[in-house]
C-alpha cells in the first residue's frame, strides 16, 4: 500500500468546510498512526470562489488536481434563491466538468443502516447494499438541445447515450465488487421492456461479464419495481448496477431509507486510475444549518473511509467505518456539535 497520498481538498460552500474539517481530523489520525504521510492541498472552488473572482473551475484548476491520488469534496453552492449565482453554472460548470473531464465513471454509493440510527421504514431489516451508478453517459451525456425555444413548437431533446465501452467497464466494476462482497449478489436496475436499445445493452453486458462471475447471483429488476422493493424489502440488495439517471434517483431513496443525508457518502471513481476520483458526502451545502455546528460530518468522514479503500487503504478504511459504527452505536444521532461527532469518532479510533 502506497506510503504518501496526495489529497487535494476542496471544502467548498456551507457545511462543506465545516463536515470536511471533521473528515481531515479523521484522515490525519488514521494514517499517521499507519504511517501514512499524507500530502494535502486546499482548493477554493465553489459558489463563494465564483462570487469572489468570477472562475468557477478553471483549465489551471483541472489540470493541477490531476496531479493529486484523489479529491476530498465537501459540498458546492449557494442559498436556493440568491440570485447572485445563476442557476446550474456551479453544477454544470463544476460538478459535471469535473466528473467528465476526470472520467468519472462510476458513481459509488453504499447504503447500510448503521445501528443507533433510524430508518423511516417500520421494518427496514439488515440494510446493506452499494448502488453503482454509471457516471458519464446516459441522459446525462449532454447529448440534446432545444429548437423554437419559448415557443407553442418548442422541440427539446436529451438523446440517452450508452456505449458498449462504458457500459462494460461499469459492469466489470460492479461484479468486481459484488465478488468481493459477502453475500455475491448483483442486481441488474433498468427499463428493458420500454428503454428496448439501452436495456437489452445492459443486459448483454450483464450476461456477457456475468459468465466470468460464477460465484454472483444475478437479478434482474425494472426500475419501478425497484422502488417498491426499496421500500419493501430493501435488505434483499447487495450491489445494484445501473445506468446514470435511475442511479441519481435510485439513490436518494436509498438514502432516505437508511437514516438520512447526513450519513451517506459517494465515490466519483475513475476505476482505469487515469485521472483522480473524487469522494464526498451526497448531501449538498445545506445553506439553512451552515456555520452553526448543526452537520452531521459522518456522510464525509465515510467518503474519507472510500477514499482510502480505493488508494490501497482497505484496513484503515475498515478502521473509520469500525469507530463511525461504535459511535453511532452509543450516540445514534443525538443532538452534538460537527466537532463533537468528530471527535467522537477520533476518540473511537484511539
Ligand atoms: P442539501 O443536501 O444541502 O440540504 C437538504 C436538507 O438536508 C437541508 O435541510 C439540510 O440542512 C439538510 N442536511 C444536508 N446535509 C446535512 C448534514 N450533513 N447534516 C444535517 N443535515 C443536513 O440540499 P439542498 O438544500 O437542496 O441544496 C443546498 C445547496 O447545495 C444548493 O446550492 C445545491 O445546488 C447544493 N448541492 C450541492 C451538491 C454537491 O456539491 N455535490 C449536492 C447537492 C446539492
Ligand atoms: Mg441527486
């Protein structure tokens, strides 16, 4: 395992400083008791940065964060209704950029319901399972546009693009990791019976990759089945496979049902290793709680934990996830301070 690591960080806006400080502690304390050095680099990209100089992420920008093992993001944007920041440049300007000009293409996010915390599902069972969300095409590829706009004959378009290639390397990843998993199931999520040219895509891949994988159950689901499954019987997933625009829903149902925003966290992997993934909490900026310790950091300190899973870190990210569940187990989510669930944790490391 790789002995120095190169974090860029970028705090961003909101809670984004305030839940990234507690992941820093956190990072800090599990490597350097590894012997891990860790090379950091503060980044200033977000709402406010754009407010002060008008770049939201430069050429320069992009090209220095290449040079990092890996990008720890907190959260970028504004208030919803200042209008200062013109709607969707920070998300199109910044995320999305960064995701496609870092190849960001698997958007990895576990759900597990820790104990101590509660689900708003009566009967939720063992909720554990890893949704991996495609990154770069689908809906999202960019592919569409608008003509007679603002029109009665207005046209819109947003063309779903999937490519063999990307849909391989995301499969390969998928069973990769249900693979390693204990219980080796991976759940197929599409729209076959309607979306005819991207599912049966998705299903050949499935099936093509799946013959390599013969110790990983496959199912199949559409994605309205999913939902009620969820919601139903949400213990019955392992790893789910899926293309970019079901995975962003997918996903915030899952979340949902394990206990909320302020636990979950995501990985922008660039599984090729081309470029630097990035890993975060999947909340936003939360404008209403910032700069009053209301965050919860534990959605951050968990991207922390997949961060160093990905860069060769297994154990110490097996450490964070072992001192997130102890605390969470003793405190569940009560009322605490950002640091102090941080240094909650930190004392869990000890
Ligand atoms: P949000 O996730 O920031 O907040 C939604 C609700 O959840 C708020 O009530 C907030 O207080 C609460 N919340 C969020 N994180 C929490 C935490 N760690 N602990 C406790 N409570 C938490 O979503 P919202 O309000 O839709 O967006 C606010 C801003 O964040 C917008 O500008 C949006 O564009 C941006 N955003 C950025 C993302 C990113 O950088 N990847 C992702 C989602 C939103
Ligand atoms: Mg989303």
């Amino acid at each position: 395992a790789p002995a120095h690591l190169k974090i860029a960080v970028v705090p961003g806006d909101g809670i984004g400083p305030e839940v990234v400080a507690e992941a820093e502690k956190v990072l800090d304390a599990v490597t350097s008791a590894a012997g891990v050095t860790v090379e950091k680099r503060e980044f200033g990209i977000g709402a406010e940065h754009w407010l002060e100089t008008g770049e939201t992420l430069t050429e320069e920008t992009l090209e220095e964060l290449r040079a990092y093992d890996a990008i720890l993001f907190g959260a970028v944007g504004a208030a919803p209704g200042d209008q200062r920041v013109p709607s969707g440049i920070l998300e199109r300007d910044i995320l999305l950029k960064l995701r496609f000009s870092l190849d960001h293409y698997v958007n990895l996010r576990p759900s597990k319901l820790y104990p101590g915390t509660t689900s708003p599902l009566a009967d939720p069972g063992a909720i554990d399972f890893v949704v991996v969300r495609e990154g770069t095409e689908g809906p999202y590829a960019g592919n569409g546009g608008r003509l007679r706009a603002g029109t009665d004959a207005e046209i819109a378009t947003e063309v779903s693009l999937n490519t063999a290639y990307g849909v391989r390397r995301l499969v390969r990843y998928a069973f990769e990791l249900a693979a390693k998993r204990e219980r080796k199931k991976l759940t197929l999520v599409h729209k076959h019976n309607v979306l005819v040219n991207a599912g049966r895509l998705y299903a050949r891949l499935v099936e093509e990759i799946g013959a390599e994988f013969p110790q990983v159950v496959v199912d199949y689901l559409h994605v309205d089945a999913a939902t009620i499954f969820l919601t139903t019987d949400p213990a019955r997933f392992d790893v789910i496979v899926t293309d970019n625009l079901f995975g962003d829903i997918l996903t915030d149902l899952a979340g949902a049902v394990t206990g909320g925003i302020g636990l979950a966290p995501a990985g922008n992997i660039n599984a090729d290793r081309t470029a630097p993934s990035m890993f975060e909490p999947v909340h936003g900026s939360a404008p209403d709680i910032a700069g009053q310790q209301k965050a919860n950091p534990v959605a951050a300190i968990l991207a922390t934990a997949m961060m160093l899973d990905h860069l060769g870190h297994p154990d110490l990210a097996a450490r964070i996830e072992a001192a997130v569940e102890k605390d969470l187990a003793e405190h569940g989510t009560e009322d605490r301070s950002t640091a102090q669930v941080g240094d909650g944790i930190l004392a869990q490391l000890a």
